[in-house]
C-alpha cells in the first residue's frame, strides 16, 4: 500500500475513534451506527484506493449495518 493511502487510513481511523469518545450519552443504536460508519469510510477507502467517493459509500452502507444490527 502507498505511503499516502497508509497516512489516509490511519486517519480516518484515528479521527472516527476521537469523535466516538465523546457519544458517551448516545443510544447503543446511536453507536452502532455511529461504529458501523467508520468502520465502513476505513473499508471504502481501502477498497477504493483513497477515493472520496468509495470513503463515503463505505460510510454509508456501513451507517446502515451498524444501525440495522442495532435493532
């Protein structure tokens, strides 16, 4: 993997895990969701090489999992 999508990754991961640690008083479907879309932009931009798109539809289908698992 290049250094740039490496960076990229780490990232995400890094600023998806800080602003999780703030939803202490969020539901657990709340953070299911909330997991499951960071979860899924990491995946996205793996999957896609870096690309803003495929970061922002592994948000979203992985926002829907994570909610859907939830219930």
């Amino acid at each position: 993997m290049k250094t740039i999508q490496k960076i990229t990754v780490i990232s995400i991961t890094v600023c998806a895990l800080a602003a999780m640690s703030g939803c202490s008083n969020m539901s657990r479907r709340d953070k299911n969701t909330a997991v499951g879309a960071g979860i899924g932009a990491v995946a996205g931009a793996v999957l896609t090489g870096g690309s803003g798109i495929g970061t922002a539809g592994g948000a979203a289908v992985g926002g829907v999992i994570g909610h859907q698992i939830g219930r």
